[in-house]
C-alpha cells in the first residue's frame, strides 16, 4: 500500500500561520511594548522589569534593521531590532540582537523568518557580527539562534540578578560569511 501522506482531515490547519517581515514603524510600538512586556512577564527574556517608554527605546537601538512580523491578519506578532555594543568606531560593525515573539505565534516558524530577515538587513547595513545574550533557561531562543547561525560561545555565570536570582547568560555569536570578510 502506497502512503500518501496525511490525509485532509488529518491536517491541524489552525497551526498553519502565514508571515512576513517588514521595517518598523512608529505606529507598531504600541505593539511592541505589548510583546516586549510578554516577555518581561514569563521572567526568561529580560532583565528590564518594566517596558521602556518610547524615547528610551528609540534610543536603545539602531534605527536601521529595525523589522516587525505580521500575521495573515496584519498583526503584528514579533520584532525584532539591534543595538550598537559600543561606542568606538572599532566595533561599528558590531551589534546585539533583540527578538521577541508574541507569545500565541511562538512555535510556528515565524521567530526563525525574524530572526533571519534580522541577518540579512544587518548584512545590507555593515553588521560583521551579530551577538546575542540569552538566559541559559531559555533553551526556545537559544535552539531559535542556533538555526540561524548563530553558535553558542559558552556560558556567564550570574552575569545578572533578576529580582533575587542570579541569572546565567549563554553568550551567542554570529559571524557574516559576506561583510568583513577581507
């Protein structure tokens, strides 16, 4: 007997999401802060406990490879931007990366298009090296950055406290294979 396949009703087609990723825009960051304070609240993304305002995070990150994913309904349901590691001209091509996901749109594909289109613009716009710090628990964006080049550098022990707890970071880094190559 030959297998087809799942047959149609088989197919769970509510998991089935369809995205793209386009450039921020000022009207998305009510949105953002909805996603970013998500990501506060599950105590695995962050160390800000509180969402930043939108003049602190305008000023927080690069204004280039600043991207939002959308749903089939235009929603947005992910962003993503990067910030400058340093001041000094030496690392301008140098960035860290931000990636957070709504929290009923993680698991279908969509952090990994994000996370890739974040690459890609950074690319476009001179970025070498892309790092990335990520608690150690947090073992859904660490497996996230590792499909998408990035590799695990190793682990910082309590490099922070959240509230009363000592926080291990895993060190993350992407090297481009197009910019800064010579």
């Amino acid at each position: 007997m030959i297998d087809n396949g799942p047959k149609l009703s088989q197919i769970n087609y509510s998991q089935l999401i369809m995205f793209q990723v386009r450039p921020f825009v000022k009207m998305d960051f009510e949105c953002v802060q909805a996603i970013y304070q998500e990501g506060i609240d599950t105590g695995l993304a962050t160390f800000q406990t509180e969402v930043k305002s939108w003049f602190e995070w305008d000023a927080s990150f690069l204004h280039d490879c600043r991207l939002v994913l959308l749903n089939e309904n235009n929603r947005v349901c992910g962003w993503a931007a990067l910030s400058p590691v340093s001041s000094r001209c030496c690392y301008a091509g140098v960035a860290e990366v931000t990636v957070y996901m709504a929290s009923d749109t993680r698991g279908y594909g969509g952090g990994e298009m994000l996370l890739n289109a974040l690459v890609a613009c950074s690319e476009k716009h001179g970025i070498w090296t892309l790092k990335a710090g990520i608690f150690e628990q947090n073992k859904a964006s660490i497996r996230l950055h590792q499909k998408c080049g990035f590799k695990l550098l190793g682990i910082q022990e309590g490099l922070g406290k959240l509230g009363n707890r000592w926080i291990n970071v895993a060190a993350m880094e992407r090297r481009s294979k197009v910019v800064g190559i010579d």
